[in-house]
C-alpha cells in the first residue's frame, strides 16, 4: 500500500511538472511570436510612411550686404567659372549666349548627388539672374531664383538678396537624401558666391543683415 502511494506521488508530480513545462514553453513561444509581430508592424510601417516623402523642397532666403545689385549680378550670372569658385561644380560650359539668355551644361559633385544637367539661364541686368535646371538623373527640376535690389541709400555699394531655390526630385529616395544634408548644400553655395564677390571687388562695406530667416518647405 505504501509503495502503491509512493508511486501514485511519483505519477502525480511528473504530470504536474509536465504541465508545468508545456505552459511555459507555450508561453515562451507566444512571447517570442508576439516580439516578431510586433517588429514586423513596425516595419511595414516604415516602409509604407515612406511613400510619402517629400518630392521637393523649396528654399527662401533675404538678406542684406555690402556689395552692390550690379557686381552681385556679375558673380551669380558668371555661370561659366562657376566650376572655379563653387566648390561641388565640378564643369560648367556655356553653349548659347545672348544679352538676356544663356544654355549652359553643368555637371554637379556633391555626395551623395553626382549629376549632370542643361540649365536654362534668364538675365535681367542687374537685378535677376534665374537658373533652371532640367534633363537631369537626380532631379526632374532645380530652380534658382537670384534677385538683387538696392540697398541702403546712403550706402551705393549695398544691395538686398532675395533668393529662392526649388528641387523637384524624381524619387522619394532621393527625396529623403537630399533632406539630410540641403541646408549644408545651399549654405556651402551661398558662401561660395560671397567670397568670389570679395575676391574680385574687395571686402564689403557691412557685414551681412538677414531681413528674412530661412526657410525650408517640404512637399
């Protein structure tokens, strides 16, 4: 009789410890299932949010500077020695010149855009200079609008700046590259036109006022 109890003891606790061990493996799995669903949400969510990147970003600056409409206009519009002073132009061929039109080939070197492109060029002497470019790999359009206005009135050798610049992209991708690094492009850009105006008609006669903050719209 005893040994009968001692075995029916023995029974009942490799049963209770065999449920014991098939709920917590069941468990274990459930959890584990859970943590894959839940990383794979997570997934699909990102991947279905970046459909809805931005396909362009536009950009707008105002400012004021020592230097007049007229040796700014020369700058900008010297689209031919732009691949000498803009560090990320690498060619920059004029192939149609008139008084208020140019065609030019440019060729851009700017991790992670490396593109080539025709630019339509629009003058109006001294005050516009308007850059379209098109037929490019990254972009389906870039647009750079330079405005230049009388500054100051006791001060001949200053003007204002109104510029505005459009990317229109051809991939959420590239989209999303560009986002990371634009405001580092565009500044780069505009140092390098500042600093060709001072190395060929001197330092400005006032240091650099912003009448608008920039400003970044993505669509």
């Amino acid at each position: 009789m005893v040994l009968s109890n001692s075995c029916s003891r023995f029974f009942l606790r490799n049963h209770v410890f065999s449920i014991l061990q098939s709920f917590s493996i069941n468990r274990l799995t459930k959890d584990v299932y859970s943590r894959c669903y839940v990383n794979q949400v997570q997934n699909r969510s990102f991947f279905k949010g970046s459909s809805r990147l931005p396909q362009s970003i536009e950009y707008s600056k105002k400012q004021m500077v020592g230097f007049s409409p007229e040796q700014m206009f020369d700058v900008v519009s010297d689209i031919e020695n732009y691949c000498n002073f803009i560090p990320f132009c690498t060619k920059s061929i004029v192939t149609t010149r008139t008084s208020d039109y140019m065609n030019a080939s440019l060729v851009i070197g700017y991790p992670p855009i490396h593109d080539s492109y025709t630019a339509n060029i629009t003058l109006v002497k001294p005050n516009v200079v308007n850059v379209e470019c098109i037929d490019g790999k990254f972009f389906t359009q870039m647009l750079s609008l330079w405005r230049f206005s009388p500054g100051i009135k006791t001060e001949d050798q200053s003007c204002i700046i109104d510029f505005q610049m459009t990317m229109k992209f051809k991939s959420a991708l590239q989209s999303r590259l560009t986002t990371l690094f634009f405001e580092k492009f565009t500044g780069q850009m505009e140092s390098a036109f500042m600093k060709e105006v001072d190395k060929r008609y001197g330092p400005a006669t006032m240091k650099p006022k912003k009448l608008l903050r920039e400003s970044f719209m993505k669509d």
